[in-house]
C-alpha cells in the first residue's frame, strides 16, 4: 500500500453527462433496424465520434500492428518486430483520408509474430499455424462489424500479411484492399538482417569477433520500421499482394516511415471509397487468372518458397482453384528471374532499390512484352493491370523513384530489375525446381538460383553425391554444424520437422550458416520442413510425405549414399538414396518421434490441414473435407 499516496487516487467519479448532442436516428431505423445497429452509434458516440457525423459510411481498417510507440517514435512497450511496429501510421493516414471524405473509419489489430526472433526455439512451431488463426479471427473482426461497406488491410510480414491476404480473400462480396507495411533500410556500413542471423555460427568457427558481432547486430535493422531488406517472404507476399490486385500501384516494398509510403495509404482510402460507389467487390478482382498473374510475379522476382503455401491459401479462401506442383513447375519454365535482389544475387540489392526500380509494376511490363501476363485482371485502383501499367509507364513517378537509385545509390535501375536478355546475359537462373525421387515421391522443392554457382557444372546442372547425416531436430543439426560435426561433401538430411512433427518449423538456422560458412557451399540439405525466404544454397524443402506420415526420408540412416541433380536451365531435379539399393524396402527409423514441446494447439492444427490437402493444398482448413472425415464419409 501507498504510505502518502496520490491525494487525487481517490477522488472517483461515478456519473458522466455523456456526450453532446443526439444521435441521427429517424423513426424507421427505431421501428426496423436491429438493437445492435442502434447501440452500434451510442457506443460511437461514447467513444468520442461527433454524433452528427454518425451517419456516414463505415470502413473497418484491419492491421497487424505491434507494440506502443510514444508520439516521437520512441518505444513505449516493443513489438515483435519492425515489420508491425509502424503499420500504425498507416492506419492513421488511412483513417484521417476516409473521415476527411466523409466516412466513418473502424480499426481492429491482431498482431503477428516474428520469423526471424524464434528461428532454433520452440516459438517456431506456432508459425505457420499462427496464420491460419489469424486468418479465423481477422475474418470473425470484419463479419463482427454489421455495416461495413469495405475493408483495408495493412500488413507486412511472413504471416500476418498472407493472414491477411487469406481474410480479405474470403470477403467476396465486400471492397477489400492490401496496404503493404514496407521494408526497412539496410544500414550504411555493416550486414543486412538475413546474414546477420548466422553471428553464431561465423563465431562458432572463428569467422567474426565478440565484438564484430555485438556491432554488426545493433546495425542491422537500420531503421525501426518495415520487413527485413531481402527478398524473402515478407517482401515476397508484398510482391504477390500487388500482383494479385490487391493494392494501389506501386505499393511493394516502399521505405517505413518515409512520406512515398504514407501516401500509398492516401491513396488506397481514396481507392476503397470508390470501389465501394462502384459495386466493385472481391470477387471482381481475385480470380484464377490474377492468381496467376502472382505466380508470374512470383518466379520472376525469384521468390520465397514460403508463397507455394501462401498462394493456394488465398486462392482456397477465394473460393478459386488452388495451384498445384505441376501450376509452380509451368509458370518457373515459362518466366525467367529478372530480378536481381537479395538473396538471389549476384548483386544482391536490397529490397528498397528494387522498389526504387520500379517494383512491381516495373516488373509486370516486362512479363506483358513477354506475353504472358493476364492484363485485364481488374485491381483495387478500378482499372484493369493493362490501364495501371500504361500509366506507369509514362509516369512522373516511374521517372522520379528511378532517378533517385541514381542518384542516391549510384545503381541503375535496369541493373536491378532487367529485361529477359539482359537476365540472361547477367547469369540470372530461374528459381524454383521440384525434385522427385525415392527420397519424395509426393515432390519438395528448391530454390534454384539460389544455389553456389561455383557448384554448378558448365552445363548448368548440379550434381552432387554424398553421404547422409541425419538428424530428427533442429537442434542437433545446428549444434553439429557449429561444433564440426557437419563437413564438406555431406548431405544433411533433417526429419520429423514437418506439420506433424513440428508445425513445420523453418530452418533458416540451419541454411543460413550453411551460406556463410567457407565450407557450407559443399553441403546439402534435406528436410520436410520448411525454409526462410532468404535461405539460399542446396535446399532441398518440404518433402513429402513428411517421415512422421511413413515417408521414405524417416527411413534413411546415416551413411547412405544421396544423388542429387538439378538442372537449372530445363527446370528438373531429383533426389534418390543411390546406396543402398533396398532403400525402397527399408523400415522407417525407430527414434521418429514430433517434439516433445509440440503445443496442441499445433498438434490440433496438423491434423486438419493433413485432412485438407496438407503442405501442397496450401496448409489450409477445408472445412468440407474435415467434415468428411469427422463423420466418416471420406471425401
């Protein structure tokens, strides 16, 4: 207790006169509209909103904002990560430009995690099913406001934006649209955020000193806004919200905090407002066609593998046909990577110059020379891909967001983002392949051209053989490639980190050191989890089935003998025990087992994704099916 407290502590008030004024009633709403509409403008109104503008149209602007800033910036209570700190903001500018036109805004939170703080813990197995509760919740926030006449989304990062992508995507009778919450800037001396995660493996191995790694650390993320500087999946589901239509033109990938990225909010109110007056609605502007518009995007930005579980997540919550193996497989024939942006290389430009370069819409006139992209897909600006590109085209802003790459960074802009001949003359490899073998008969998937090209043969293929070591958690694998129980020529093979076993974790840990060792280029790694979208090297992900579902890389024991070919320029691969040769017959292992810490709510989360179509059906709930199943008809 207090010994001379605060004489105004108690000094409690127990009545208010409430606020001025009445509310805009009329006879009819008091004889016909429902109790919650009328209490609906009394709780407005106790809430501070001038009762005579209670009469507007009502927008819900949903975030996944975290943390709590002070009016200059500073931190009061810390997000999890810059990716939500300052979506704020952009509720606001979206707010105050929907009241300054007259309508009424609402704003809901339902804030994410972060990929990068729980790489190697236990948070990690609550990620990927993190989006599809969020994606629930969200959906039960915009159904809970009665009278919403749209919805704004902002959101930046690896979960929360799909989330919310997947949320919006279900709304298929109201006006939805996407505000990217854009990328922080790489600091001016010192390691972007995606090498930064390897300190302790560097240290482990006498690369980087004690204080090397204090000071490069405290750089790294240097600004507090935005997702991370690199190409992963953060910027990855910026990227696809654009192409989908989903968002104003040039909307990807814009500096946090800086006025271009608070106008895109500007501009994306202005752009609700008349979607609404024009009965355009989310079933005008997702279809099967700007699906692929984004897998277009996708491959020629060379994106995250993360977005093969994201996208048929937002085509199966819009009702449309998800894309399968053999969709990703076409589309990464048919469109060859132009962009050159971490990590992909091989200048390794930070997200913020391929924004610079034009981003997106950059990007998309260059696949509509090639022919191939859907241009009469409608977008939240209420015209089509074609009418936006033709004005980029000839934009002020095109001319004046290229001139500052110049200017400021000395690069140019068609260095970054490049035609199809200049790519190919560059070396730029399409990105993803989907190896098949006796390892993956269901499939998994690497990212191509992100893999050592001083390990590719002339000829554009690699190859490589190797024996197994075999590891059934995280945990062991990073502890034996930090100590020097992983060397040059060996194939990692990491198992029960699938759905089952661990929520399918990502693995960034493990990749990420692989990258930055000296010797890492001369490993290969295999795994039926999943990885960063910076991951980079022999990758081999999302093997199906996963060991715990019986599949054949459970059975494999150190010591075997691993083939594995990519062919980069024809897009196919495979992975194979070569040795032994009765590896097809052989008993999974005896140690397979999920994490003893896997929550149940994850557990829970497993097994109604394995009965909707699992990893490659998007990891979604198909409500349908797991009906099916409860009630013992099959499906």
């Amino acid at each position: 207790m207090d010994s001379l407290p605060n004489p105004d502590l108690y000094d409690v008030a127990t009545t208010s006169p409430g606020p001025l004024g009445e509310l805009p009633l009329t006879a009819e709403m008091l004889l016909d509209r429902p109790s919650g509409d009328l209490f609906g403008l009394s709780q407005d109104a106790g809430m501070g909103w001038d009762p005579a503008k209670l009469g507007g149209n009502e927008f819900l602007i949903l975030s996944t904002l975290g943390g709590l800033r002070d009016v200059d910036g500073k931190p009061i209570a810390l997000g999890y990560h810059t990716g939500h700190w300052e979506v704020g903001l952009l509720v606001r500018e979206c707010a105050e430009e929907l009241a300054r036109q007259g309508a009424i805004p609402f704003a809901g939170f339902v804030s994410d995690p972060c990929d990068g703080r729980t790489q190697g813990t236990t948070g990690m197995f609550d990620s990927l099913p993190y989006r599809n509760d969020a994606a629930v919740v969200l959906r039960r926030l915009i159904r809970s406001l009665p009278n919403r006449r749209g919805v704004i989304g902002v959101a930046t990062c690896d979960k929360g934006l799909p989330a919310m992508m997947m949320a919006l995507a279900a709304m298929r009778d109201l006006p939805c649209a996407i505000v990217p919450g854009g990328v922080t800037l790489p600091p001016a001396h010192g390691e972007d955020a995606g090498k930064i995660q390897s300190i302790g493996a560097r240290f482990s191995h006498g690369l980087i000193t004690l204080k090397e790694a204090a000071e490069a650390g405290c750089r790294a993320c240097a600004t507090p806004g935005g997702g991370c500087q690199f190409f992963g999946t953060a910027a990855t589901a910026q990227a696809v919200a654009e192409a989908l239509g989903m968002t104003v033109p040039h909307a990807a990938l814009a500096p946090s905090g800086q006025p271009i990225w608070l106008e895109i909010a500007t501009r994306t109110a202005l752009a609700m407002l008349e979607l609404d007056r024009n009965g355009i609605d989310g079933k005008r502007i997702l279809t099967d066609k700007a699906i692929e518009n984004a897998m277009l995007v996708h491959a020629a930005c060379g994106g995250s593998t993360n977005l093969l579980i994201h996208i048929p997540a937002i085509a199966h919550a819009a009702g449309l046909r998800r894309p399968t193996v053999e969709d990703w497989s076409r589309v990464n024939r048919m469109v060859p990577r132009l962009v050159d942006v971490l990590p992909n290389g091989p200048a390794d430009h930070p997200t913020v110059r391929l924004y610079l370069a034009g981003g997106v819409p950059e990007v998309m006139l260059h696949l509509r020379r090639m022919g191939v992209l859907n241009t009469d897909c409608l977008t939240v600006s209420g015209k089509t891909v074609g009418e936006n590109l033709d004005e980029w085209e000839g934009s002020e802003r095109r001319q004046r967001v290229r001139q500052v790459l110049v200017e400021k960074d000395g690069v140019d802009p068609d260095d970054v983002i490049s035609s199809p001949d200049q790519a190919a003359a560059k070396g730029l490899t399409r990105t993803l392949c989907f190896p098949v073998g006796n390892l993956a008969p269901e499939g998994s998937v690497i990212k191509a051209t992100s893999i050592d090209p001083s390990v590719v043969g002339d000829d554009g293929v690699y190859r490589k053989r190797g024996p197994a070591k075999v590891f059934t958690s995280e945990h062991a694998a990073i502890a034996a490639i930090k100590s020097g129980g992983v060397k040059a020529g060996d194939v990692i093979v990491l198992t029960c980190c699938g759905p089952l076993g661990t929520g399918m974790e990502e693995t960034y840990q493990l990749t990420s050191a692989l990258k930055y060792l000296p010797f890492g280029k001369e490993v290969a790694l295999i795994t039926d989890a999943r990885f960063s979208g910076v991951s980079t090297g022999a990758c081999i992900g999302h093997v199906g089935p996963e060991a715990l579902a019986g599949g054949p890389i459970g059975c494999v024991r150190d010591g075997d003998t691993i083939e594995i070919i990519v062919d980069r320029i024809h897009m196919t691969a495979t992975v194979n025990v070569v040795d032994p040769p009765d590896f097809t017959s052989r008993p999974s292992r005896d140690d397979l087992s999920s994490h003893p810490l896997l929550p149940d709510d994850t557990r829970l989360w497993a097994a109604l994704i394995t009965a909707s179509g699992g990893l490659w059906g998007g990891c979604v709930y198909d409500v349908e099916a797991i009906i099916g199943k409860l009630s013992g008809t099959g499906f």
